[in-house]
C-alpha cells in the first residue's frame, strides 16, 4: 500500500491514510475509478460533497452508486 499522496488532494490522501475501510475501497478500484475518485475529490465544492465520496469508499454498494450518476451534488 504505496500511496503516491502528491498525486493525492490533500483531503483523499488524508483520509487513506487513517480510515482502514476507506482505503479498503480505493484500493479495489481499477486505475480508472481511482482517477474518477481523485477528479470527484478535486472538483467537491464542499465539505458535504467531499464527505459522501469518503463515505462511499467504504461499501461495495456506495463505490456503485459513486459511478452510477453524472454527480454526488
């Protein structure tokens, strides 16, 4: 478990670092999901937003639901 966290926001990297089932969940997606994670991160307008993506690493069905829509808002 190497994380690059420079590649990381700040947030993400954060949080991967002290919550077990988070990281869990990122490091079951593919390259691809991981860089729609990141992007999802980068472009959260608020505390609110950045949470539910969190949260949604923690469960198989939340990662689903994360890329089912065209946003969390």
């Amino acid at each position: 478990m190497d994380y690059q966290f420079s590649n990381l926001p700040l947030g993400l990297g954060m949080v991967l670092a002290m919550n077990e089932r988070a990281r869990a969940g990122y490091d079951s997606l593919s390259e691809t999901e991981k860089e729609h994670i990141i992007l999802k991160c980068r472009d959260a307008k608020s505390k609110k937003e950045m949470d539910r993506i969190i949260d949604s690493l923690s469960t198989t069905e939340g990662i689903a639901d994360l890329f089912r829509g065209p946003s969390i808002g």
